[in-house]
C-alpha cells in the first residue's frame, strides 16, 4: 500500500465528515475499523502476508490518519475521539472534551518541565563560571517548581474528570426548619 499524503488527508475528512454525519452517542464506542472504513482507508486484514518493512510504513500512515481524522472531527463537531484501549473510540462530550484537554495540556506542561530540569542536570558545575552557576541554579529550582506545580494540578484534574464523567443529579432542598413557637 503506497498511499500519498493527500491520499490520507482525504480519508481522514471523508471519515470526519461520516462521524459529523453521523453522530454517535456519547456511550457509544466504535472501532478503528469502522474509522478505516468511513474514509476509505486501507488496512490489512488478518492472515495478509505483509513484509515488516511495509507494516512499518503503514503504521506510520496510520498514526498520520488517525492524527488528522481526530483533528478534523474535533473541529467540526466539537467533541474529541478519545481512545478507549482495546475497544477504540468514544466521543466526548463538550464537557469531557474539555477536561481531556486541560489534563492532557498539564501532563504534557509536567514532561516538558521534568525534561528541562533532566538536561540542566547534565551541566558540570566546574565548567561554570559564577554567572552561568548562579543562572543555572535558579533555573533549576524554577523548572522544578514548575513541574511540581504542573504535577500537582494534572493530578487535580484526574480527580474532578472522574466527577465531570459521572451523571449529575439535581440535589433536593432540605425541608425548611420550623420556627419555635
């Protein structure tokens, strides 16, 4: 399967447009076949023989499918595939869209701070000058705060995407208390 980019740019919208279409319940949960189909997109069934070499490169064209139909899905109808391991996709709501986004916007704010503060660690203090010491040292304390700030917020907000998935139910009043009388 020699597929161009443009060959996967227009599966991934022909299958954006078919779940825009045709869109699936919040509960609902379909698999990648069903998204290689909705675009047209070619896959191997099992028993094919295929050669590694080209199971390689077809996974990376998938990544890239899978990649663009998400984006263009998520842009037109406002709710974002999430993976669901095993099975394959659900669609968010607009509210769980929202809290995947900031959780996965923080552990991504928290690897980006860890990796900083990793590489600074790979300076030799003895091939410092004072300057360059005292710059790195603030440095380090900084990103370290950041990505302690950014674990503890990622962590935060696991907690309330587990009460953002749960039905809400309308609290009743209590009963009003009566005067003495």
């Amino acid at each position: 399967m020699n597929l161009t980019h443009k060959h996967v740019m227009d599966a991934a919208e022909r299958a954006a447009k078919h779940f825009q279409e045709n869109l699936p319940g919040p509960e609902a949960v379909f698999s990648r076949i069903a998204v290689y189909d909705a675009g047209g997109f070619p896959y191997y069934k099992p028993g094919d023989v295929v050669a590694k070499l080209d199971i390689d490169r077809w996974n990376l064209t998938e990544t890239k499918f899978i990649s663009a139909w998400r984006e263009r899905l998520a842009a037109a109808a406002g709710r974002y595939p999430q993976t669901v391991p095993g099975e394959g996709f659900r669609l968010l709501t607009a509210k769980g869209t929202v809290g995947h986004g900031i959780l996965s916007g923080e552990k991504g704010a928290q690897r980006a701070f860890e990796k900083g503060v990793r590489i600074m660690d790979y300076a030799r203090p003895g091939d410092l000058d004072y300057d360059t010491k005292m710059r790195l040292e603030r440095a380090q304390v900084n990103q370290s705060n950041r990505a302690l700030t950014a674990k503890l917020s990622a962590e935060k907000a696991a907690k309330w995407d587990a009460v953002w998935h749960q039905p809400w139910e309308v609290p009743t009043s209590p009963q009003p208390k009566k005067l003495r009388e």
